[in-house]
C-alpha cells in the first residue's frame, strides 16, 4: 500500500480490510491452481518496497504490471517497473 505525505501518512481510500481480504483471495486464487503463495503486505513507496522486499528475500524473479502511465509519462518518470528493475538483483518480468 502506497503511503502519502501529509498530516495523515495513508491515503483515507486504502482500506486495511479490504486490503487483506484481497490478498486472501489471490492466495486462494493461486491454490487452486496448485502454486503455493506467501502473502506480503508492507507500506511505503511501491518502487522501494518492491525492490527491497525482493533483495531481502532473495527472489529469482518479480513479475509486474506495467503500471497506468502511458509511453510518454514512463519515458519521462520511469515508473515503478522500471525502478525495480534498475534496484534489484532479481529478474524482473514486466507484463503490458
């Protein structure tokens, strides 16, 4: 979950529950098809996040959407895929 500046550090739209409740699902999900998940909730910026928690737990890859920028915005800010990608050891699949 992404965390804002402000007076009040988490945007009032994020929903812990609801949070939780998605990932349980995704890990449900996921067992259905017969791939055992590790569930992961942390905050902060996602790119730093991301890349720390795949150093820390020493992944091989990081699969990743392509984020909502469009070409012109990513060329210019990189994005969360593209900072992953340049601070982490692990391989990083970006799906468009």
């Amino acid at each position: 979950m992404p965390v804002y500046a402000g007076r009040r550090p988490i945007n009032p739209a994020d929903d812990r529950v609801v949070h939780a409740q998605q990932l349980m699902d995704a890990e449900a999900y996921l067992a259905t098809e017969g791939v055992e998940a590790q569930l992961i909730e942390r905050t902060g910026q996602p790119g730093d996040v991301i890349a720390r928690t795949a150093n820390e737990g020493a992944f091989d890859a990081v699969l990743m959407g392509s984020g909502r920028l469009g070409g012109i915005a990513r060329f210019i800010f990189g994005g969360v895929p593209a900072h992953v990608a340049s601070h982490t050891r692990a391989t990083v699949i970006i799906v468009h």
